[in-house]
C-alpha cells in the first residue's frame, strides 16, 4: 500500500506564507510526478500544482506567480511553497503521485487563510 503523508497546513493571515510537505515511499516517488491538488467546501478538486519526475512544473492559473512547487527526490519529498495567500486560497491540499497510469493520494491536510 502506497501512503502519501501531508504536512504544514494550518492557519494564516490573507498575504502570509505557508510551505506543505507531502512524504511517499521511494519505490516510487522518484519515477513520479508529484502534484497539489485543492478542494474548497462546495467545489470540485482543481489542480494547483505540479512537478515531473524531471523537474519540469506546471500551475493553475490561479495561484500562478504567488505558489512554487519542488521536489527532493533523495528525501522523497515534494513541497508546495504558498506566498501571497488569499481567502480563496483556503481549501483541502492533497498530495498526488502519479506513477505510470496509477494515481495515489494523500489524506489532505487544511489551509485555511482568514484574519
């Protein structure tokens, strides 16, 4: 069983910064790409981010210039820095790792951006 373990939610002022960690099993998380995904109360899943096993990222359009994705392939961790964060930003962050035509999921973890 592949287990993603998320890290770093928790609660911010609108224009502060969070980074979340997401932990998977080196058997596979060197050969694949790593992703963000959000879900707010009442809304589909969206992407925010994601990064391939070379490196090479892609963004939503709305957290474009504001969030960074990367990867520490010898640590087996993928990181989403989040700066400038707004009240649409609150949402559950999961953690994807898509490996060959297999996509596992972390169990989330809360962002929550209010003052």
């Amino acid at each position: 069983q592949v287990q993603l373990v998320e890290s770093g939610g928790g609660l911010v002022q609108p224009g502060g910064s969070l980074r979340l960690s997401c932990g998977g099993p080196g058997s596979i998380f060197s050969r694949s790409t790593m992703g963000w995904y959000r879900q707010a109360p009442g809304k589909q899943r969206e992407l925010v981010a994601t990064i391939t096993s070379g490196g090479s990222a892609n963004y939503g359009d709305s957290v474009k210039g504001r969030f960074t994705i990367s990867r520490d392939n010898a640590k087996n961790t993928v990181y989403l820095q989040m700066n400038s964060l707004k009240p649409e930003d609150t949402a559950v962050y999961y953690c994807k790792a898509k490996y060959g035509v297999i996509d596992y999921w972390g169990q989330g973890t809360q962002v929550t951006v209010s003052s």
